[in-house]
C-alpha cells in the first residue's frame, strides 16, 4: 500500500469513522473539518511510527500535513522514496 492510500485508510477509519466519501488526494484537512489540533497530533504521532520519520516542529505546517497529496509529498522527502503519481 502506498502512503497516500495508507494515510487515507488511517484518516478515514480515525477521524471519518469509515466514510470515505469526504476525502479526496488534494481535501483540506482543516478547512473541511475533518482534523482539528489534536487530530493533527494524533495524525502526526501514526506518520512518525508508520514511516518511521520525525517530523520537526517547524515541519507542522498545513504545506506538509493538510492533505493526502501534501503528506504523500511530504513523506517522500522525509524518507527519499518517490511515490507513484
């Protein structure tokens, strides 16, 4: 499983309570009221033990973590893989 299938199946079981018709690769997390701050923490918490990454706190910042695509995008370089488009 990639990331962003990977992060979504965590997003939508965690925080979407199994609908996954609410989420699309480029929907805000935020904006649409599906993370709020501590849903942020708890998302960030699962990327750090699923990829086994750190993210910094001048790493939380919705340009990494406010989507499918950005996380996707965002993992990529933490980790050096390219993920598939």
């Amino acid at each position: 499983m990639d990331v962003l299938e990977t992060v979504k199946s965590y997003v939508v079981e965690n925080f979407l309570f199994g609908e996954d018709r609410r989420i699309g690769p480029d929907t805000e997390f935020l904006e649409n009221g599906i993370l709020d701050s501590t849903g942020v923490l708890e998302l960030i918490g699962f990327l750090e033990e699923k990829f086994a990454i750190r993210v910094e706190d001048d790493e939380v910042v919705p340009d990494n973590l406010d989507s499918l695509n950005k996380i996707t995008l965002y993992i990529s370089k933490k980790t050096g893989k390219i993920q598939p488009a």
